[in-house]
C-alpha cells in the first residue's frame, strides 16, 4: 500500500498499474453479529463509535465490468449512520439478497459489511470489458449500482430492479483504502479540488440534482420559490446552491444562527431559523398542529412577498412532512428523497387532493445525472460544502457528529491520503474560486 501512495504523491498515477495489489487493506465496517448490540435503545441513544470497526479486510476479487480503486478519501452520508444503527434493518439484509443473486454477488454476503457510498481516488485495477477507465485515471464514484439485465433500467437506471447503492445495498464501500465499483458509477475528479473536497459531493449533490432539476425530479425552473429544510446540511447544501445556479429563490430552513450565516453566505436571502421561531408542528406523538402548519406559511409568505413555494425539498419526513404538504403552493410539489426524523409519514390529505399538489419519490441519481450534477462542479458553478475531515481511524466519532446533527454541510473522511490539501491540479481556478470552495470548511 505504501507504494501506491507513495506513487499518488509522486504526481505519477499512472505507475499504479504496474505495483502488485495488496492481498488486504483497512477498511470501516459493522459485524453481523453485533447487529443487536443497540436493543432496548432508541435511535437518539445509538452510538456509531461502538458499531464503526477500522481492520484489515481482504481486497475482493475484481470482476467484469468492475473497477479496483485506491481511496484517497470519502465522507459520510446519513446511510453511513443508517448501517451503524443497524436501521430501519441491518444492512446484511440486503449483502444476503445480493449474494443469492450469482457468484460476482455472493462475494458480498460476508458477516462484516465495508460501508460508504462516496470516495475520490485513482484506478487501481480494471475488470475484464472495461474500457472507459484505465489504471492511473483520478475519478470519484456514485453510489448507483445496477446490472441492467432487465428493460426497466433501459429509460432510467433507477428503476432498474437490481439497482442498489453502493456501499449500503453492496459490500466494499468508499470508508476503506480501496473500493470495488462499476464501471458506470466512475466520474472524472475536478481538477481544482483536493480529495477530501472532490470526495464530499458525489451522492449529496447528485440526489440533490435529480431531485430538483432532473425530469424525473421536481423539474425546477427559472422564477420558482423553494423550501429547501436543513439548507445548511449535506443535501440542502447542495439544493440551496443549485436553486440560486438556477434562477430559483430558495427559502432555507436551518436550526441554528451559524447555519442560517452559512446560507447567507452561500447567496441566499430568505432564512428561517426553525428553533428560533420554536416551530411545533406535533401537539402529541400522533397530533398535527395545522397552527403552526399556517404560522410557517404566514412566515413564508412575509419573507417572500405573498409567494408559496412551487417546490418543497423534503427530506426530514415524519417531523416535517404534514406542514410540508400544507405550505405548498397550490398545484406545487413535495419532493421527497429521505427520512431522517422518522420513516411514517402523515399528513392531512384535503391540502393535497384539493389543491392539485404532487408528491414525487426521488432516490439518489441515475447516471446521467450524477454526471451532470459532477460537472457542474468541475466547471465551478457548485462547489463543495465540506465542514470538518476526519482520519479513517475516527470514522465513528464523524459519524456520531452527522447523528446527532453536531455538524455542517459534509463530514470528510481522509483513507490513503497522508494530509488535507492534496490532490488539486487545476491551481489557477481553485485559486479564484478559494473563498466558495472552502466558505464551510472555514467556520
């Protein structure tokens, strides 16, 4: 391993082809046999510093159409807590229906799970049939996995029924020092970014785009109005920039002062500071309070002129999902990609079924998305919201802050990479985009 490195560093990647592969590496996992180790606790009480393993793991056999990569560095996403909660189920779950599907998926059924779904790094090795990428190639991933072997997938490789997300519904994830992906999930790194920054966007951003802009998604357009929660956090972060790249006036939801500056100082006007204005939208554990439901949209409508948003970016669920659906504009959209507070949503249905409002399912991206969400970021019209970067060794205490919402923007986890810093070859446009490239990272 240390010469792989040493090669990276070197500025010579290429030469990476030619070094043998190591028969192990470390890697973050959790344990099959310790999926019951947070019983009795509510999800609040579990800790990913007791779940979250870093060992040496034996480097999976490549097969076709995959690709070996060396991991400078990943970074955190909520299925990174999700897998070290072991919720809604332990994600051994789903390496168990993968391996029954052929012997390239048995290799996943293992009692330890490598988990991770974003990385930035360099093609160690390629599989027989890959021809796009070679040894040497600086690429980051997303997180789409899929066999395309039925018709569904053929008009959008997300509805492919074996479509799964690396890293959670797959073994061998980004949080290691090398990586099994397909082919098609490879992306070219932008130049101007350091690992650790390049490393940070790849499933935040792409979900983001598919859920706002994509046809599949919202269909965001030039003039809308758009509720983005947690606008200062991994996903709305990201949604907040895309809605001012896009002519969009976002309305950003935040929980705290610090974060409603970050939104600012991402070029948003219009902030709500959801704790500040003590927000109750549950009078019980099974009571909306439609109330507070019409003082945030009387809220909305002051900062916005009389406008309800066109779009809801939704992705807290259970805590925000009924005021969401209420302060929609009529005929607008509630686009929904996660569930961070809580799986069951409701909601009353007269503001839907008599306003013509829609609810669209958003998950991750397909190809074509995520690459065009990655080269909005090579082209410096989006830009990385890195906040913090931990050791691979301390992979537990960077999940625990993402749990328990200690953080902001994303959560970067250095692997092969020796230092912070390293990587950028375009000097000159990170040079004049510094200030945006870094606004998260220097708070």
């Amino acid at each position: 391993m240390r010469n792989i490195i040493d090669a990276i560093m070197a500025g010579e990647p290429g030469e990476v082809g030619g070094l043998p592969v190591p028969e192990s590496h470390r890697a973050v996992t959790v344990h099959a046999d310790e999926v019951d180790m947070f019983h009795g606790l509510t999800s609040e009480e579990k800790d990913p510093r007791r779940s979250l393993h870093v060992e040496e793991v034996p480097t999976p056999e490549l097969g076709p159409g995959e690709v070996l990569v060396a991991v400078l560095a990943s970074s955190i996403n909520y299925n990174t807590v999700w897998s070290s909660i072991f919720e809604p189920l332990p994600t051994f779950v789903f390496l168990r229906r993968y391996g029954r599907m052929s012997p390239l998926g048995r290799r996943h059924d293992l009692p330890y799970h490598v988990i991770g779904s974003d990385l930035a790094g360099v093609v160690l090795r390629t599989g027989e049939g890959v021809n796009a990428w070679r040894p040497g190639d600086q690429v980051v991933a997303h997180c789409s996995s899929v066999e395309l072997e039925h018709p569904d997938g053929h008009g959008d490789t997300m509805l492919d029924p074996e479509q799964r997300i690396w890293g959670f519904e797959t073994n061998f994830g980004g949080l290691a020092e090398l990586a099994l992906v397909k082919a098609n999930q490879l992306m070219p790194k932008p130049a101007h970014l350091t690992w650790e920054e390049a490393a940070a966007s790849g499933l935040v951003n792409s979900t983001a785009y598919r859920q706002l802009v994509s046809p599949n998604g919202a269909r965001m357009k030039q003039g809308d109005t758009v509720l983005i929660w947690g606008a200062s956090g991994g996903l709305g972060s990201y949604a907040t920039q895309l809605a001012l790249n896009g002519g969009v006036t976002p309305v950003c939801v935040v929980s705290s002062p610090e974060k409603a500056e970050l939104c600012r100082a991402m070029g948003a006007e219009l902030v709500i500071d959801r704790k500040a204005e003590d927000y109750r939208f549950w009078s019980g554990e099974h009571t909306h309070n439609p109330k507070e439901w019409r003082r945030f949209g009387a809220h909305i409508r002051e900062l916005t002129g009389g406008d309800d948003p066109d779009i809801v970016f939704e992705h807290p669920g259970r805590e925000t999902f009924g005021a969401s659906v209420f302060v929609a504009k009529r005929g607008g959209t509630i686009v929904t990609c996660a569930s961070t507070s809580g799986f069951e949503h409701s909601y009353d249905n007269r503001y839907l079924w008599m306003n013509l409002k829609r609810i669209i399912g958003s998950h991750f991206a397909n190809y074509r998305e995520a690459w065009e969400a990655n080269r909005l970021i090579a082209r410096g019209r989006i830009h990385p919201t890195l906040s913090k970067v931990y050791p691979l060794s301390e992979t537990g205490q960077a999940a625990h802050e993402v749990h328990v919402n200690a953080h902001q923007g994303k959560v970067g986890v250095l692997c092969l990479a020796p230092g912070e810093g390293l990587g950028v070859r375009d000097h000159e446009m990170r040079e004049r985009l510094l200030g945006q490239i870094t606004r998260f990272h220097d708070r």
